[in-house]
C-alpha cells in the first residue's frame, strides 16, 4: 500500500529511538540542549499530496513552518532545528515517505530518512547520515 500523506496529520511526539540517535544529530551539527528539546517536544503538523505536490505545515518549537515540494524535485526546506535552509528532494518508495539531503550540513555529509507508518498512530523513521544509522518511532497525541 502507498505511503498515505494524509495520515500525518496531527499531533505528534517522540516515543523511543536508537542508541545512537545523540550521536546522529550531533553529526548533523544540533547543538545538545536542542537534542534534549527534540525528545519532548509535541509537533502538530497538516500534509497533503496532490499530484505530485507535497505540501506539509506544522509548528516546530513555536516556529511556523509551511513546504510545497514536487516529488523528485530537489527543492529547499528550512531547518527548524539549527536554522538555515538545506537542499532536499522527497520522494514515495512504496509505503515510505523518503527525504533525501545530498549535502546535509555543507561538509559533503548526505542525510537519508525514511518515514513508514506502523498504523495510524505511529511513524517508524529510519534515518541515515554519513556512515551512522538509526530510528526512531514517533507517536500521535
């Protein structure tokens, strides 16, 4: 079954993550009280799919944050985490929602993640930069 947009929306919060989740984020250049924040925060979020346009708005630590992506379009999205805006081209691999950076942080370093939905209260990321790997499972509210 495809990957249904749709379902994203609503509110959500971290549930569990890998080990070395501090370890990635720290790789892609978040600062440590904000790896902190990431694991309380509860993020409301709408995303829709028409076509091939992606578009998603949701309210990351009191910051506003609405995208409008082309599937396979390499395109800019802000980064709500350190600030900024990064390169990225999503895509729909079967039943995951894929985000793909080629050069997350300007160092060369590509950023890979993988969004699944486990049913309608669950999301299972998978995420890939450089050479580490991890996930992490994030809930509804």
């Amino acid at each position: 079954m495809p990957f249904s947009v749709e379902k994203l929306c609503g509110t959500w919060k971290v549930g569990s993550q890998s080990d070395n989740f501090t370890q990635i984020m720290e790789k892609l250049g978040v600062p440590a009280e904000m790896i902190q924040k990431l694991r309380e925060v509860k993020v409301p979020m709408n995303a829709s799919l028409a076509g091939d346009k992606l578009k998603y708005k949701m309210e990351f630590m009191g910051k506003q944050q609405e995208t409008t992506f082309n599937l396979g379009v390499e395109g800019e999205e802000d980064d709500p985490l350190v600030g900024g805006k990064r390169r990225v081209i999503y895509t729909i691999e079967g039943d995951h929602l894929v985000a793909v950076y080629p050069d997350y942080n300007g160092s060369g370093t590509s950023v890979r993640i993988s969004h699944h939905l486990v049913d309608d209260d669950t999301i299972h990321t998978d995420m890939k930069a450089g050479d580490l790997e991890g996930w992490q499972v994030i809930k509804r509210c």
